[in-house]
C-alpha cells in the first residue's frame, strides 16, 4: 500500500509539518486531518529510490583484489571438506586454511 504525505493546514494559513498515510491507490485523497479536523492538503515530494547500491557495485566491492587492497582477509569455504581456505589477504598473522570442527 502507497504512503502518501499530507500537510495540515491551519486556521491562520500556515502549514503545519508532513504527515503520512498509508493508503490504498483507489481510496479518496483526505480533505480533512483525522485528528484535529483542520483541512490538509497533499504533500507531493520526488519518490525515494536507492540507487546507491547494486549488484554490480556490491560484486565489486566483494572482489578479493579489492577486499586485500583495503586490508580485509576472505575467505572461502571447500564444499567437499567443510573448511575454510584463505583467498584474499596478506595478513601473516591469518591463518591459510580454518576447520571450524576444530573452533
């Protein structure tokens, strides 16, 4: 269901804070505020759309050069033995291989 942004508008014509509603498509826009009954018009502002993130950037990020380049260490689990094999990273301090049987 769409939220919808109104504003109250009162007695002396100023216009109060935004307010949502959540609101069915087909429904009536509201003439009036549901609690004070002053008359509220419609808010109307540029919808919210993320476009920061995307798989392709997140792919990216994720990529072992560049998780080593800001120092990260990954690492990678074997399928057939259940461990975990280093696959980025140049830490010494880091071991090359984990078996979380023996954690």
């Amino acid at each position: 269901m769409p939220i919808y942004q109104y504003y109250e508008i009162f007695p002396d014509g100023s216009e109060g804070e935004p307010f949502d509603v959540s609101q069915k498509i087909n429904e009536p826009t509201l003439k009036v505020h549901p609690i004070t009954g002053n008359p509220i018009k419609k808010y109307f502002s540029a919808p919210s759309i993320n476009t920061q993130y995307s798989d392709k950037k997140t792919k990216k990020q994720l990529d072992p050069s560049n998780l080593q380049q800001q120092g990260f260490t990954q690492y990678i689990k074997d399928k057939t033995s259940g461990k975990y094999h280093k696959s980025a990273g140049t830490d010494p301090r880091a071991p090359n291989q984990i078996d979380p049987k023996k954690l």
